[in-house]
C-alpha cells in the first residue's frame, strides 16, 4: 500500500489500485528517512540572518531584557568559560556591552569554542516568560553569551538550506535540556522516576527559578526533567546506583516502527567504545554523550535485550553501509554524532560540527540511497540562547524555544524558507504517516505534518 496522508475530504480517485482523497499528499516516492538530530542551537542563533527567514531583524520588543523582578537591564554581563570545572570571566569579550544580538564572531572563530549555557527545566521556562522572551539573560548562568549568534547563512548546513527548504517557525518538544528533549523525541511522553533519591528533587521559588542550591534532575511529582542516567548501559561511569533511571516502559517511535515492520537504527558516533568504557574519550576521536541516547533508557532496550543489537549500532555502520561496504539502510535512521561534532558549545566548535553533518548528506545523496531519501537536520534544544519567536501554546512540558530545521530531499521544495509552525513532533508524525504508523499519543497525533517543505510533482 502506498504511504498517504489525508488532507481533507472530497472527491476519490484511484492510483495503484488505492483510493485517495482529492488534495492527498502521497509520500510514497519516499523510502528512507534521515534525521541528523545536532545539539544547542537556537535558530536566531544560528539563522537568524538567513535571508527570507523570520530573523533578528523582526525581533522588536523581544530584543530588550529585563532582570527576574522585570527591571530593564543597560548591559550584558561579560561571559565566561569552563576551565577545570570552574566558571571563569572570558577575556574575550568586553564587559560592557549592550543588551541586544552581537555577532559572536567578533570574538571567538566560528572554529573556536566558547563557555556553555545553562539550558534547564525551569530556567527556560522563565527565560520565555509567558512569549515575552525577555529574560533569558536573567535566567542563564551565562548572560553575556546569550544575545550571541554565528551567521551560519553560508556555512556547511546553511548551504544546504539554501539549496533546500529551511523551517523557520520549528520548536523543541520540552522545556530544557537534551535528556528529556531526548526522551520527548522518541517517546512524546516526560519520563517517570518514582521514588527519586531526596538530593535530586528541585524546589522552585516563587519566580519560578530553582532555590539555591534546590535546582534537581526531578520534578516534585516525579519526572525526570533534567540530564540523568539510566540504569543500562552505557551510562556515565561511577553514578550512584539509586540515581539511575528505572527502566521506562511507555511506548516509543521504534516499538510502533517495529510492530509495522519498518526497519530503523538509532546510529551514535563512538557507540562501540562507550559500551566497553562508559563515557570515555579522547581529544581526536570525541565521545559519546550517555544522555543523548534515548533508547538506552527503556526496557525494550535494556541490556541483554536482542533489541538493542539490532536497532542501537555506531555511527560507523552507518558510513558502511554508505559506502556500499555492509548491509542495507533502514526505512527510518537516526543519527547522533560524538560530542566533537554535535555543535555544542563548549564541547565542540560550530564548523567542525556542520562539516559532519553537511559530509554524511553528500555522502546519503551521493548513494543509492540519495534519489528516494529525506534528510532531516535539526536541534535537540536551544542551548540557553536567546530566540525573539515565542512558541506556541502548549501544556508543562513545552514547547520550548525555536531552533533550525532543514528538510533536504530530491523532492524538497528548493531555496524555500517554510513558515510552518512545527515541533519536534512534526518529525515523528512525518514518519508514522509515510510508514502508516499510529501516534503515540495526542502531540504527535495532531502535529503539523511537514507537508509544506516538499513539492513530489518536481522532477527528483
């Protein structure tokens, strides 16, 4: 049967023996789906001067920042850096300058690093403050860093946007950062931790930010809403036993491509040593981030599980198969790269990260593989940066913040700019209805598909 998705009703016709409602998009010329899921970027951070899009530019109000009691900051405090696990002043930025977006490439090289930012739970929350968007200086640990942006407009990923179709109105699922993101991304669900040691439950004040010293990885009910380790491995080396997330049981993405017999692999850069070392590394080959592999936290992909052999390999499986060396690629692939090459800040330079990402769809489209492909770059989350695009309305757990997302496919609309609203749940409802995969649940089942970034009446 071929993939479809009803778009609204009319009159039927017939192709390939099936009847299709009239103004039908039909995904079947779609075989393989690709998505290159990179870390901490907002998309005012990495596009917001990309000719077309909803940029700085329309910023307006959004651009002022205001203090946690909703006083109008003069100045952005100067930014620092990590060095031996202590925050230290960056002497590479003046101490003085203006709130608003500065081009963080007058002072650190788009192949230089620079400090991280703090991108939690509650601290987003706050940083949005009800659309406003104006406290993310006041809700960061990292201030002065948070009005940055590199103009990624002609670097690897922005080329490509050009070339395709760049998604200027897509928000991460969840408030915060990468772990629940992650569990978000697979799951549409927060993940439970049920009786949680009493040291990782937050408290929160009446301003929404964590007390001192009371910010936790747990909500007081019982989720888990910041970075944690799961109880499988691989999980970073010498975590209490009693702070290792219980296996989670609620269903994902993969367990619904299963039952449809829809073959997929979670790909992750250094995935064979992390299994052997934990979360070890080195300067030249990167690690593997534990909390940025979401299905090691579930009890179909517990340890000893033959699921977890067939759907959880190394990124370099993946370039075998590529290049035409082992086995077949799957209808869906993820793909996570190592720490090095996954653009987060501090961890990796934004260069390095984009050629990766830029080299693999060279490499996808160059294959067998390229001419019935769709390729899908985005962001986990939005780093702690500043975007000016409140996102939509939606429950406790998000959405957050607006971060990039480029389509890239022969059937992508070409040098468009998609003004879509989508989040990352748009990612799995475009799956599960070219696969005819059920929802998860209501987030992905009433997602915006991404029907708007492809034209399949051009020519491939």
């Amino acid at each position: 049967m071929r993939s479809r998705i009803w778009m609204g009703l009319g009159f039927m016709c017939m192709l390939g023996g099936q009847a299709l409602a009239e103004g039908t998009v039909d995904y079947g010329k779609i075989k393989h789906i690709i998505v290159i899921y990179q870390e901490n970027w907002s998309f005012d951070g990495l596009y917001g001067k990309f000719p077309g899009a909803d940029g700085i530019d329309n910023a307006g109000a959004a651009v002022s920042q205001v203090d946690l009691k909703g006083n109008l900051l003069k100045n952005l405090p100067q930014p620092n850096m990590d060095e031996k696990k202590k925050r230290v002043m960056d002497d590479r930025f003046p101490k003085d300058m203006p709130v608003g977006p500065y081009d963080l490439s007058k002072y650190v090289p788009i192949t230089g690093v620079t400090g991280d930012l703090v991108h939690r739970y509650y601290q987003e929350q706050v940083q949005i403050d009800g659309g406003k968007m104006d406290k993310f200086v006041a809700g960061s640990n990292n201030g002065g860093l948070v009005m940055s942006y590199f103009d990624a407009t002609n670097l690897p990923e922005g080329k490509l946007a050009h070339q395709y179709t760049l998604c200027d109105h897509y928000f991460h699922e969840a408030f915060g950062g990468s772990y629940l993101n992650h569990i978000f991304f697979v799951a549409m669900a927060p993940p439970p931790f049920p009786n949680a040691p009493a040291k990782l439950v937050a408290e929160v004040g009446p301003d929404g930010m964590p007390l001192p010293g009371k910010d936790g990885a747990v909500s007081p009910d019982g989720y888990g809403i910041n970075t944690l380790q799961s109880v499988n491995h691989p999980h970073k080396n010498k975590t209490p036993e009693d702070e290792l997330v219980p296996n989670l049981t609620m269903p994902t993405i993969g367990d619904k491509l299963t039952e449809k017999k829809v073959t997929w692999v979670w790909y992750a850069g250094g995935w064979d040593q992390a299994l052997k070392q934990g979360e070890e590394g080195d300067e030249e080959t990167g690690h593997l981030s534990t909390h940025h592999q979401p299905f090691v936290y579930f009890k179909n992909y517990a340890d000893g599980t033959k699921a977890k052999k067939i759907h959880l390999k190394d990124e370099k499986n993946l370039n075998a198969i590529l290049d035409g060396k082992d086995g077949r690629l799957p209808q869906v692939s993820f793909v996570k790269f190592t720490a090095l090459d996954d653009e987060h800040p501090r961890d990796a330079d934004v260069m390095r990260g984009q050629q990766h990402a830029a080299e693999l769809v060279e490499k996808i489209l160059g294959s067998k593989y390229g001419k019935d492909c769709a390729i899908l770059i985005t962001y986990d989350e939005h780093g702690g940066r500043w975007d000016h695009v409140a996102p939509p309305k939606g429950d406790r757990w998000g959405p957050g913040s607006r971060v990039p997302f480029v389509v890239i496919s022969p059937f992508a609309k070409k040098g468009f700019v998609d003004h879509t609203t989508y989040t990352t749940a748009s990612i799995l409802k475009f799956i599960e209805n070219r696969f005819g995969v059920e929802p998860l649940n209501d987030r992905d089942g009433k997602a915006a598909n991404l029907d708007n970034a492809f034209d399949f009446n051009q020519a491939p």
